[in-house]
C-alpha cells in the first residue's frame, strides 16, 4: 500500500497543474503543453482518484461533468437583482442618456468601459469560501433557475478560486456560443432533421437548459465575465475596470476587447470601430455596452425600473436589406419534408449576395404574411442561412400574391397535391406543421440520405460528394445506401462515368471499403432515422451496443434510456418498422458493415480481461497511448502505478522509478516485444 499522505499530495499537485494548464487554455487561449499532454496528467488524476476515492472532492477537475440528469431545474432568488439594459439606436440616442446622466450628478467628467454586447445569456456565478457553490440564469431578474451543474461543465468558468478572494461573491457574466460551434451545432441538427437554432443565443441558452449535463458539455459554450454582483467579507476596488481587472487575477476570463475610455468621443470611436469590425469576431455581438466607470457614480445614478441609469446597449445596425421575393420554392429534405424557400432579387447585404433564404415552414410563411412579389426584409442572422424577417406592406402594390403550399404542388393530372419531384402523395403528421412527401424513394429524399450517410460525421466515405451521389443516383447505379456496396462489382461502369478516371474509381471504392469499419454510434447517426442526431446515436449505441439490439428495442426500452422521449422513441420505432429500411440493414450487415460496437463481446471473454498493466520508459513501435488502447481493445486496463494488483509492468527504454517498485514487490514484467506478442501482432 502507497503511503496516503504521498498519494494525497501527489493528486492535490495533479490538480494545480491541470487547473493551471485549464486557465491557460480555455481562460487566456494560449495553452503551454500538448492536449495528449493535458489527458495524460488528467488520466493519471482519474486513475488515482479511482483507486483512492476517499481523496475525490467536487472541485476536482475530473468532476466537471458527472452529474445525473434532473427532471427539472430549482429556482435561485438572485440576493441583487439581475438588471437588464436601455438600448441606444444611433449618436443621438447616446448623447441623450449621457446628458440625462451629466444632469444626475454633480460630477462632469466621466469615464466609460465600453464592451461587446455579446448574445448569449446572462448568468450569475456564486463562491463560498472558494469554491463554486451556485450558476444560475437571470429568469426574472429576481428568480432564476439554477443550472449549477451544466456550468461547471463550461470550462473558462473555475470550479474554485485562490484563498485571497473574497468568502462570499457573485460575479456574471455571458455565456455564449462562438459563431463556429454554432455553426456547427446547426449543421449537425439540420442533418439531424431537428429545428435550427435561429441565432446563438438560442442556441447558448438551449445548451445550458439541458437537463443532462452530460449534452451541456459537448456544447463548446465559454463565458464572459462583465461584472461584480457583490462580494462580502473583502474590500473590492472602486472602478468597473479595476473589478474586471481583479477579477481576471482570481482566474475569470474577461473579454480582452473591453476598453477604459476617457470620454464620450472615444466611446463613440469605439463603437464605430467594431460595426467595421464585427464580423471578424469570433462571437456574435449586436452592439457595444457602454458603463460608467465610478462605481461611486454609478450608485448615484442607480436605475429605473430595470434599467440601469449608469449602463446603456449601443446597438449596431442590423445586418439587413430588402429585395423583391421572386417565387416561394419547394426543396424536399432526407426524410421527405417539404421546406418553403425565399427565391430572390439577388441582394448584397453586409458584402454577401443572396438569392435565397430560408422560410422554414407554410406556418412561418402565413404568420408573417410573406406573398410572392412583396418587397421583403431579409437578414442574415447569425452568418448561417439567411432568413426573411418579413415583409415591407407599405411598398405593396396589389400585385403580390398569397402562398399556398398544397396550390402550389398540386398536380392537375393526378387531381391532388404531389411531392414536386417524384409526384409521390404529400402527408401531413398530426400536430407536425411539415408536410411530407410520402414516398421514401423519392430521388431527392435518396439523395439527401445518400449525402447524409456518406457525410464526415456519418460514414466518412470522402470522393462522393454532391455531384457524385447525383451521378450515381442519375445512372442508376445507387437506389439506397445498400447498393453503395455493390459497386466494387461495378468497377468498369464506373470508370466509364464522366469525370470518373480509375484512380477516382479505386479511391471512392476504397473509401467505401474502410467504411465497413465505422464506429456503431456513427453508423447510427448515418442511417438516417428521423431525431437521431450524433449525439443521440452515440447514447443509443452506448446502450444497445448494436443495431440488431436497437432494432428489437421495445418502445418501452427505448423510453428508458436517458433523454429519448417518445418522440424519438417513435421514430425509431418507425423507422426500423419499415420493410425497406429492414432489407437495407440486412444487406449492410451481408457486405460487411460492422453493425457491433466493436467492444460488445462479454469483456470477460476477451484474451487480457483481467490483466492490469502499467507502462515505464519509451517504447519503439507505439505510443503509450497506443498501447494502452490496444489493451483495452482486447479487455485489459492500463493503470499509472504498479500496485498488488499490477499484471505486467512494460518495461520501455530509460524506465522510470516504476520498475524499482515492481522488482520490490515482485511483479512480472514485459518487454516491448514480448507486450506485441500478446497483443497478437
Ligand atoms: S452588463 C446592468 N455587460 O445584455 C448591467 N450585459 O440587457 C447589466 N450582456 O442580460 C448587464 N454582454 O445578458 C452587460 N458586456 C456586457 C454584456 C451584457 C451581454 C447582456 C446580458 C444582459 C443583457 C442586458
């Protein structure tokens, strides 16, 4: 047994250095060691505190995500209210709330910070005696909910602070979602055939209200702390800026764009700088917030209602313009949805030219009372798709007209609405407001399959892309995702195909080959089943472990794993329910697509279950982290320090002081060769 005062210690100094290198990261955006550096001390941390549970304490940085999830959030009473802000429009609109506050106070001079007003969502953090105790949202200003548990996942936010900081503080600040997660986020729920999040605040506040924390941490969510709610126990400085300047020493991230300025000119300056320079940030921000410096003055100048009189949102102009809408369009998604689109007057707006947008759906379209031919008011939100905000009445002319979705497919031979590609019968799910064409071979709904199932986050077969998959569709050598695999037989009507030279050929039927080999939780993703996103292929591949078992799954199992609800459990349930969808499967499982989490053979059937080993020294043919999986691939596990327990120490090159303590207890030891041996190669 380890002397546990070394064990205690050995894990506290783990600790201070991944705290040290989190801040550095994820605080200051300027990390000093590698991420497999990072994971190795982390792994060694989560080894000790395995073994020695007695030391895991809730601000360990292993213990940021591991919460269950909750039915529903409590509710946080705010000690100081959360206020909200007055927005400024334009110069004169600024000038207005700093002459009413020059009147206020007897004080003529006054400084300003000025900071992004980022879209995200406002929340307050509490410490106690170090140790972040509360995070909870704004709500009402007075009553918030508390989400403690998805902000510890946030990893800019300190779970603990050093000993100087006060014994009780709340800080807030913005949580937010940077324009490229958010991006991201988006493509993957339009795969997903999910609603898009119609801007990053959404998006940021949709991540923080789950209530799995375990969705929260996959969401790349950071913060930015703009103020001091309150702090007791501890003189706190008298100027905004030196709080936030303080508060970076206790380890917070505040946004570096913040500025100190001397007087209104320069906050004006300011302002105009960043509506130049807006898009380049990495967040989305719709105006500046202009504060008072003095915290003296700003309690003089107290607020209104909840407004601050001392604070104001400077708004930047809107990303917009107004065209004419052409034509309302009809696209049909991978499961058949037909998606109402804006065909345009080519407009630029902000340096971008559209000729589309999005309309979402018919509802959408009637609520906002868009008609063909109106001048309409497009924005692009948030850079991702743009979307028209509505229309402009005033410049109607008479010549506009109503959109109608089942006029506008109606097919006059047939004598009933008709998907505007195959002619397929158009349905409409109760309580959907989507209408579906209904045909599950409908070329664009298989095409949107076949780019979907071909795409990085599914099977990753690089060389059929857009145009490929059109080919291969046009030339009827690819009816269903099945057949993808019935090409190599095909080499010589492929190689025939425009655009298609041999290596191309080889290439893509290589591709196709090493796909066989995908992970279950992707393959899942890829097949295409209505809500299942990548997230939730990787919870329903944890669980069933195949698609046979997922297949079989009861509504009842499926309702028991975390965050399915009925709605997906329905469309699985669907889904597989399909005498298509089944053939496929079959056919997939016939060419050799591995349908298995790889590890789902009983863990004591595999070669090493029940063998530990531990690494020392160099090794020549792989990394340690190499190897340590192939253990594991095959049952083992891999541990930091050699214990009674210890199977194998692999001795590598220049070994560590590990091999002192496995000659001193006696446990076996593996060279290089003889480890490969065992791992059968
Ligand atoms: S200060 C009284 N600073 O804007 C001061 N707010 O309408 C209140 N926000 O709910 C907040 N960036 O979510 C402040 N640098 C910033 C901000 C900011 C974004 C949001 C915040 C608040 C809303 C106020």
């Amino acid at each position: 047994m380890k002397d546990l005062a070394q064990v205690k210690q050995r894990i506290e100094q783990l600790r201070a250095q991944i705290n040290y290198h989190n801040y550095r990261y994820y605080v200051l955006d300027s990390p000093e060691i590698s991420d497999a550096e990072y994971d190795l001390l982390m792994r060694d941390l989560q080894q000790l505190e395995e073994e020695y549970p007695q030391f895991l304490t809730p601000d360990s940085p292993t213990q940021r995500v591991g919460a269950a999830p909750v039915e529903a959030f409590g509710v946080v009473e705010h000690p100081l209210p959360l206020l909200s802000l007055g927005n400024a429009f334009s110069q004169e609109e600024l000038l207005a709330w700093y002459t009413r506050a020059l009147k206020l106070v007897a004080e003529q001079r006054f400084k300003f910070v000025c900071e992004h007003k980022i879209d995200g969502l406002a929340v307050a953090l509490t410490y106690v005696n170090g140790q972040l105790t509360t995070g909870a949202t704004r709500g009402d200003g007075f009553r918030g909910e508390n989400i403690t548990q998805n902000l510890r996942t946030i990893r800019s936010i300190p779970l603990s602070v050093p000993k100087e900081a006060p014994p009780r503080f709340e800080v807030r600040g913005e949580v937010f979602l940077p324009k490229a997660g958010f991006h991201k986020l988006n493509q993957e729920r339009a795969k997903e055939g999910l609603p898009l999040f119609a801007n990053p605040r959404n998006a940021a506040a949709g991540s923080v209200r789950q209530l799995d924390p375990r969705i929260t941490a996959k969401r790349p969510l950071d913060i930015y702390i703009y103020m001091l709610g309150y702090a007791e126990g501890k003189a706190t400085p008298p100027t905004h800026w030196e709080t936030t300047e303080y508060l970076k020493s206790l380890g917070f991230k505040v946004n570096p764009n913040n500025s100190l300025l001397a007087n209104i000119e320069q906050v004006e300056q300011y302002h105009q700088t960043w509506v130049e320079r807006r898009e380049s940030l990495p967040y989305e921000a719709d105006g500046i917030v202009v504060k008072v410096d003095s915290l003296k003055l700003q309690r003089q100048l107290g607020s209104i209602g909840h407004e601050p009189r001392w604070a104001i949102a400077y708004k930047f102009p809107a990303i917009q313009g107004t065209t004419r809408l052409v034509d309302i369009g009809i696209s049909v998604g991978r499961t058949g949805t037909l998606n109402p689109y804006a065909i345009l007057e080519p407009i630029s707006v902000g340096g971008v030219t559209i000729r589309q947008a999005a309309l979402h759906n018919e509802d959408d379209v009637r609520r906002k009372d868009i008609r063909i031919n109106d001048t309409v008011i497009v924005q692009r939100a948030g850079e991702v798709i743009p979307e028209v905000v509505g229309p402009v009445t005033s410049k109607r002319t008479g010549q506009e007209k109503e959109f109608n979705l089942l006029k506008k497919i109606f097919d006059k031979v047939k004598k009933r609405p008709a998907c505007p590609v195959c002619g397929a019968e158009v349905i409409k799910p109760e309580g959907e407001v989507m209408y579906y064409c209904s045909n599950a071979a409908c070329p664009a709904q298989v095409h949107e399959r076949l780019q979907h199932f071909t795409s990085r986050g599914g099977m990753d077969i690089r060389g059929i892309g857009e145009s490929q998959s059109a080919m291969l569709l046009r030339e009827g050598l690819v009816k269903n995702i099945a057949d993808l695999y019935d090409l190599k037989d095909k080499k010589e009507q492929l190689t025939k195909l425009e655009r298609m030279a041999e290596k191309n050929v080889t290439n893509m039927l290589n591709a196709i080959e090493k796909s066989k080999e995908t992970p279950l939780a992707r393959v899942i993703f890829a097949l295409g089943i209505r809500h299942i996103g990548e997230e939730m292929a990787e919870l329903l591949a944890k669980h069933f472990g195949s698609v046979g078992r997922l297949q079989n799954a009861s509504k009842e199992e499926l309702l028991s794993v975390p965050t399915v609800g009925p709605k997906i459990a329905d469309s699985i349930i669907a889904f597989f329910g399909r005498e298509e969808n089944r053939r496929i499967i079959d056919r997939l499982r016939k060419a050799g697509v591995r349908l298995e989490e790889e590890a789902a053979r009983p863990l004591e059937e595999l070669p090493l279950a029940g063998q530990e080993f531990v690494i020392t020294g160099r090794l020549e043919t792989f990394s340690r982290q190499e190897a340590e999986a192939r253990i594991k691939a095959l049952g083992g596990t891999a541990k930091s320090d050699v214990t009674t327990k210890t199977t194998y120490l692999v001795v590598g090159a220049d070994p560590g002081s590990k091999l002192a303590r496995a000659q001193a207890l006696g446990t076996k030891q593996l060279t290089e060769e003889e480890l490969l041996q065992l791992l059968g190669k």
